[in-house]
C-alpha cells in the first residue's frame, strides 16, 4: 500500500497519490484449509494485491509435490509428518487420496487413447492377403491388441524392443510399488498409482540413456501423415 499510494500511513508528503480506507474481509479456500485475510484498500480503488495469485502458484506446487510424493510410494504417515513440518499442517491418507484423485483423468486419457492408424492399416493388410492366408489373418486379428506398442516403432526399434527385458523390470517396479502401499483404499486408487508410473517410466524412456534412438522415432512419426496423404 506504501508503494501504491507513495507515503506511510499519516505521512503528509507531496508525492502522495491517495488515501487509505481500511480493509475489507476475504476467506481464501484452499485444500490446506480456509484463511481469513485482511485486504488494505484505498478510495480511489487504485490498489491491488497478488498475494492470492502467488498463493495460488504456491498451493499448485504443494499439490504438485504430494502427487508426487504418492506416485514415489511415500507412506501417508511420512507425507503427514513432512507436511507438518513444511507448513505446520498434515494431511491425513484420505487428503492425499482425494488430492490423488487429480491424476485421475490425465491417467484415464492415456489408458484410454485409440490407436487412431494401426487398425486402418491391419484392416487394409487383412483384407489383401485374406484370400491366400486366412488363418494368419485370423491369428492377427486376434492378438493385435498385444502387439501395437511394437508396431507403432520404427523399424530400427525392433532389434531392441523384440525382448521383454524393458517389460519385465517395468512389472517388478510396479510389484515393487504396490508392496511398500500394502493395502489400497479403494478400488481406483491401485489403477491410478500403476497409470502414473507408468507416465513416468515413459519420460524416462524417452529423457534418460538412449537406449532408443528418438530422433528416428520424431521422423516416423513425420511420415505416417505424409503417407497417408499420399494413400
């Protein structure tokens, strides 16, 4: 307020711009809890304050942290015991299920896409060599679903995704994650901690040792329009 009118309050000085006039109430509602804050104003309206906005940037970051804390597999008497310390309130199992729950329909978006080009292309493949192979095709039909992550690689991902190895330590690290929880609280919370380990061991896939050559796999990706423009 100092800054916004150029004077203390009472202060008679030449650079004034205005005059205090009290503050107003206002209850800020955030996940932590309910604040009740006194706003300064001025008559002439000119001030404004951002503290609800850094507010709201510090609270995403709190919220940001538990995620990630669940996600990591913190137990929730270690959340509350971290949480007291940092800003002098805990969160109990049932807060950080609920704040969990944001994850919910990021998660739900991936476990759900389509994929939008494989089955054209296997319905194309099918109905050419139907007639000269029909139990092949059958067969594909059939086990298509499990083979899309492959299919959707570059051919010079094959050689190094023809194994299970990179599956295989993806299933103990979720066995390993769905042991230290123990005992889940309800039905969506299991799905939702296997979804968000699952985002995460993509970034790594995609951020950490280049055991995939990614520039191969960002021009695959720039053809399959072309060639389908092309059909």
């Amino acid at each position: 307020m100092e800054e916004c009118l150029h004077a203390r309050e009472g202060e008679r000085n030449p650079e004034r711009v205005g005059y205090r006039s009290g503050y107003y109430e206002r209850c800020l509602v955030t996940r932590v809890g309910t604040l009740e804050l006194r706003v300064p104003q001025d008559r002439e309206g000119r001030f404004g304050t951002e503290v609800f906005e850094r507010y709201a940037r510090s609270e995403k970051s709190l919220m940001s942290a538990l995620t990630e804390m669940y996600v990591q597999g913190v137990s929730t008497r270690r959340v509350k015991a971290i949480t007291e310390e940092l800003c002098g309130h805990g969160f109990s199992a049932c807060s950080v299920s609920r704040i969990a729950k944001r994850l919910d329909t990021e998660l739900e978006q991936l476990a759900r896409r389509r994929l939008e080009e494989a089955r054209r292309d296997l319905a194309g493949m099918a109905w050419q060599v139907a007639g000269q192979i029909p139990k092949l095709c059958d067969w594909v039909e059939d086990s298509i679903e499990q083979t899309f992550s492959f299919y959707r690689l570059p051919c010079q991902h094959h050689r190094h995704v023809k194994s299970t190895n990179m599956l295989e330590r993806f299933n103990q690290e979720i066995k390993r994650r769905t042991h230290i929880a123990r005992t889940f609280p309800n039905g969506a919370s299991c799905p939702r901690l296997v979804r968000a380990l699952a985002v995460g061991t993509h970034e790594e896939w995609l951020e950490g040792a280049r055991y995939l050559n990614m520039p191969v796999l960002k021009e695959h990706k720039k053809e399959q329009p072309r060639a389908l423009d092309a059909a």
